[in-house]
C-alpha cells in the first residue's frame, strides 16, 4: 500500500512576474511504513515537495494521491480538516506554542483539531510523552526546554493523533550533531512501533544515513533514489 | 470553550503589562460612564423632586393661551366652574392620581401700612396643595408648618421680601389687588409664616388661602388659574399627561379650551435635563471608541507577534473557524476584564459617593441639595454589554486576518 502517489507534479511561483519553477515533473511512490528523505542543495525544491504532500499547498499540475485520496482538489478547509486527520508536521524550528506546557501543547491537536474526550487525551499524551522520553517534563513550558527537548515535544505533537504521515522539513537543522542524530533515531524508534510513515527533507549529510530510502533532489527533479541497508 | 478561554488568556498574560494597561484604559472608561450617569442621575432626580415638589406639581391644567402668558398671569384666562367639573371629573378617572390642587394666581400689592411692594400671589386650598407640593411645609422657615398656616386670614410671606420690609410672624399685612373687570379690592390678613426661596416660577410667591383670594378679586363662582396635580408613581407623567390630554384637549365646547403640561414642559430645567442626558449619551459614545481602538490595537499587535503560531495551528488541522474564535475570544476577554474591573471599580467610589455625600447648589438657591447617586442595574448591564460587544466587533478584522493566513506564508514569518 502506497501512503503517498505523487505522478509529475510541478510547481511554479510567479512573484513578480518571473516564474519559478520550483518542481519540474516529480513522480515518487512512497510505501507505507517507510522511512525516506529527500536530501539536496538549498533551493533545490525540498520544501516545496514537502508542502504539496502536506496538503499545505497545490500543484501547479500533476497528480497527488495522500493515504487514498486525491488532495489536489481539496479546498482549503477540506485541506485543514485533512491534514489534522491525516497528517503530522515536525518543523525546523519546533514551532510549539508558547503558552502552553509540554503536554498542552501536544494534547493542542487532540482539542483543538480532533475534539477528543479528555480520558482519551490524557492517555495518548502521557504515552506519547513517555515515548519520546518528556515525561518528566509534561509541565514545562517551550522556553524552559532545550532544543532537542523541544523537537521531541514536536515530535509527540506530530504523532499524538495517530496519523498516516508525518513530514518534517529540516528537523535537525537547528539541533547539534549529536541532537540530531538522537532525534532521528527516535523518530525511527517511532516509525518501527507505530508504523507510521516517515518523510523528511534534509540537507543534513550527518543524518542522512538514517534513512532507509534517500531520494536527492536537483533544480526540481528527483535525479537519484538509494536504498540504504 | 474553555480551552479557547484558556489559550486566550494565557496569550494576555503573556505581554502582561499591556494587557494590563488595555484593561485599565477601558475600566477607567466605564468607571466614567457609570459615575457619570449615577451622578446626572442623582443631579437630575434632586431638581426635578425640587421643582416638582415645591410648587410645579408633576402635571397642570390651564386654559388655552393661559401658559403662552403666563408672565403676566392674566385673570381672564382662568378655568371657569364648567371646566373645573370637566377636569374633576378627568382626574377621577386616572387612578395613579395623587393629589390634585386648584389654584389662583395672580399680581397683588403687599402693604405692612408702613411700605407697600409687589407680590405675586398663589391662593390655595392648603390641604389639597399640601398633598401636591409635600415640600412646600419644609420652606416655612419660621411659623406655622400645618395647614393651618393656610387657614383663612393667613398668609405666608416669601423670605425675600419679608426681609425687605421688616416682616414678622403674627403682623398685619394687606393684599390688594385688581380683579378682571378692574376694580381694585384688598384684604387684611395675618403672617403665618415666612417661605423659603424655592428655585424657578413659583419658588417665590406668597400663599393665602383660595377663598381668600376668591374674595378679594369678588369673583362670581369658584374659578381657577389653574390645577397642579401629583401623580403616585413620576414616572407616569408622560403616559398619564396623554391620558388627561386625549380626554380634555379633545372633542369640542369647554374641553376644547383646555391644555394639559407635564412639569417637563412648564420648567426650564427640562432643557438642562436633556443636556445632561445627551452629555451621558456623549460619554457612551466615548467608552465605545476607547474600547474599540484599544481592543483593535492590541488585537492587531497580537495577531501580527504570532503570525508564525497562526501558520502553525493552520498547518497542523486548526479549522479557520477555530483560528477566528481563538482571536475573538482574546479580544472578547479583554473586553470582559475591563468592564468587569470598571464595574467593581464604578461601584466602590459610587458607594464611597454615598458615604461622605456631596451636595450642590443650583439655580441660586440657598437649599444645598445632597445628592444620592445611584446606578441602575440596567445602565450597569448596558455599559457591559456594549463594553463586550465593541470588543468583538474591534477582534473581528484581526481575527478574521488570522483565520484567512495561508500556513506556508505564515510559517516562513520569521
Ligand atoms: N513562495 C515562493 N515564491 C517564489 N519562489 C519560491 C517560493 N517558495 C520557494 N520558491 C523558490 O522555489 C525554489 C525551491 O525552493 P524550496 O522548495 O524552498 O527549496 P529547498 O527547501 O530545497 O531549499 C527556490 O528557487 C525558491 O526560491
Ligand atoms: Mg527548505
């Protein structure tokens, strides 16, 4: 079963009446389970890829299939209620919310998205604490965590509800070596109990190895596919 | 609900002080309107008590072109017997009627043999005047406070002009004056009492009895100036004044020749009345553009600090609705904080009002009146409401800006 049908997508910007063309003819089917990275230069198109998979932005053309359904004809508030069902981010710079404690902020999607009864929300965020290893920490809040820390919380956000996918663009680039290696190991950690599907887009050659499946991106265009052992 | 209501306050606390300074800025406005408002209030209700309960009576009936002339109180324009039925029978008809007095008005010569001077006159009966102006006894600064002030052979002089000419209690004094047809008639009668100034026409006439006054203008049969009537409940005056009016300005013979006027229309200060609530509108008006551009301010300062948040939420599933209700909500408790604290704030220094009181001086008078202010459970209800409404009004631009942010544009904010 395939989580991800992706057949020659392209996106091009206007700004300013010069086009971009960010993605040239993209085609990629992504298992799931798997745990793949798009790696390559700055500018190359990483991110542009992750949000048309992310349903947080259209291709320009092509066709794009996320866990079964066809998402280039979402509007945008079919798209939101996908993604909160579907999808989980991890974002470079963790992007928590301020105000809100560890555990608010990874219970956030459980309120505010999925509207799940608070028995239900207790349970699925102390496992998910407990599994990236933030228990102890549940009542901090953001600025009291270091960066890692914080990844980590991303991370149990990203997972909390249980989603087919979860993307994370540049996750390590704002941690150190050694972060960085811990917090894709725990993200595969992760993918080998739940078995959700791991796509990540990096520039980072210390992480890389982690991989299962690497696809390098050049100008827009899938120009390599590796699989590591 | 009540994580909206938690997120959003976390997010006000989180720039406490200009949380803190918004929700001053807008108690300090509602603090304003209610003092104000109790404040005119009490002004108001002390005067018009004043007025209404000294001499003005809350309504009174004259004969038409009697009020467009009333300066010169003119004796041809009285109620004649026929009329004076007509309005009895009227009156019966009101139950919220208190008391109904009829009276004769008119320029007399006060004379105490040694000096002679001008003197207007209201000729009552007193047990009927006394049930429509309950504060005229309260005037009579020296002598008799009963009725019996009143009784026939009596007189109560006006401060002012007992002071003039030497007049005391118990001395001779005689009334002279013109009647209709010209000729000129006087009494002797008997000071009773000497009356305070009171504020407006009337505040300084002397009082005789009516049968007096009937006498020394040798009138025919028992006619009028006019008839001042108190109402149980003030605030009837204008339902019961349509009342009178419908059944004695209407139809045609001797009704017809008859006008009814609400206090409201025979004294100046009901021009003073409507300024002070225009001033109380005007203050309203004020508390809403305070509210409305503090609560825009800080709801376009919040929406604009967090844009990456925003992208955030949005890209995780936040339904756009959700976005919306996260701001308003914000804004709203903003809003609710202000009116809360200037509620409490408003109360304490009204209660404090009440407490070490304070009085006023109006229109020249001596009387200080003191006054009670007080705010109804309404305008305290109003001034919240409208507190709270401006301020989901002023989060909906904000709010409606966060709800709409694409994800990927805001997540690039830096
Ligand atoms: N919103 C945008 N408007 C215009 N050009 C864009 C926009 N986003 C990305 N691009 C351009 O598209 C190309 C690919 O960018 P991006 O997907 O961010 O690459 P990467 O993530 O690999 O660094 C770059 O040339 C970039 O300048
Ligand atoms: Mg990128």
């Amino acid at each position: 079963m395939n989580v991800i049908r992706a057949g020659d997508l392209t996106k091009t910007y206007a700004t300013d009446g010069v086009e971009v063309h960010a993605l040239m003819g993209v085609s990629v089917d992504v298992e799931a389970g798997s745990f793949i990275a798009f790696v390559g230069p700055s500018g190359s198109g990483k991110t542009t890829l992750l949000n048309l998979l992310g349903c947080l932005d259209k291709p320009t053309s092509g066709r794009l299939e996320v866990a079964g359904s066809d998402v280039t004809r979402l509007d945008r508030r079919q798209a939101a209620a996908f993604r909160g069902a579907r999808i989980g981010f991890v974002f470079q710079s963790f992007n928590l919310i301020a105000v809100l404690t560890a555990f608010e902020n990874v219970e956030y999607p459980l309120v505010m998205v999925q509207d799940r009864p608070a028995i239900e929300r207790r349970r699925r965020v102390l496992e998910l604490l407990d599994a990236v290893g933030m228990a102890d920490q549940r009542d901090k809040r953001p600025e009291q965590l270091s960066g890692g820390q914080k990844q980590r919380v991303a991370i149990a956000r990203a997972l909390v509800t249980r989603p087919e996918l979860v993307l994370a663009d540049e996750p390590t680039a704002n941690l150190d070596g050694e972060t960085a290696y811990t917090i894709i190991a725990l993200m595969k950690k992760l993918r080998d109990e739940v078995g959700t599907t791991f796509v990540f887009a990096t520039h980072d050659t210390r992480i890389i190895g982690a991989a299962e499946i690497v696809y390098t991106v050049e100008d827009g265009r899938l120009t390599g596919r590796q699989e590591l052992p | 609900m009540g994580n909206l209501v938690k997120i959003a306050v976390r997010n006000l606390l989180r720039y406490t002080r200009r949380s803190l300074l918004t929700v001053s800025l807008i108690a300090f406005g509602v603090v304003f309107v209610l003092i104000f408002v109790a404040m005119a209030g009490a002004f108001k209700e002390t005067i018009v008590a004043s007025i209404t309960d000294n001499y003005l009576g809350h309504l009174q009936i004259h004969r038409r072109g009697y009020v467009a002339s009333i300066e010169s109180l003119p004796l041809n324009l009285n109620l004649e017997p026929a009329q004076l039925a007509a309005i009895q029978k009227a009156l019966e008809s009101v139950p919220d009627v208190a008391g109904a007095s009829e009276r004769i008005k008119f320029n007399a010569m006060f004379s105490t043999f040694v000096e002679t001077t001008g003197m207007r006159v209201t000729a009552v009966d007193p047990d009927r005047e006394f049930a429509v102006s309950p504060k005229l006894p309260a005037r009579v600064l020296q002598g008799d406070r009963t009725p019996a002030a009143l009784a026939r052979g009596k007189i109560l002089v006006p401060e002012l002009l007992a002071r003039g000419m030497g007049t005391k209690v118990g001395d001779t004094v005689v009334v002279v004056a013109t009647n209709k047809d010209g000729s000129v008639n006087g009494k002797t009668l008997l000071v009773s009492g000497i009356l305070e100034s009171a504020t407006g026409p009337g505040g300084r006439d002397g009082y005789i009895h009516f049968e007096d006054a009937m006498e020394i203008l040798r009138m025919p049969g028992t006619e009028a100036t006019e008839v001042a009537i108190r109402l149980r409940d003030f605030d009837q005056v204008a339902r019961v004044g349509r009342a009178l009016r419908e059944r004695l300005e209407g139809g045609g013979g001797s009704r017809a020749a008859l006008e009814v006027h609400t206090w409201a229309q025979l004294s100046p200060f009901a021009t003073v009345a409507t300024l002070i609530d225009m001033m109380a509108l005007f203050m309203k008006l004020m508390l809403i553009a305070i509210v409305l551009i503090s609560v825009l301010n800080v709801m376009i300062m919040a929406v604009y600090e967090r844009v990456r948040e925003i992208g955030t939420i949005a890209a995780i599933g936040t339904l756009p609705r959700k976005i919306l209700s996260l701001f308003l909500v914000e804004g709203v408790m903003l809003g609710t904080a202000g009116a809360a604290a200037g509620v409490l704030a408003g109360a304490a220094i009204i209660l404090a009002l009440n407490v070490w009181k304070v009085s006023v001086a109006f229109g020249g008078a001596r009387q200080l009146f003191v006054l009670s202010p007080r705010i109804d459970l309404f305008e305290v209800v109003l001034a919240s409401v409208m507190v709270i409404a401006v301020s989901v009004v002023a989060s909906v631009q904000p709010a409606v800006r966060a709800s709409r942010m694409e994800p990927i544009d805001a997540l690039r904010h830096v």
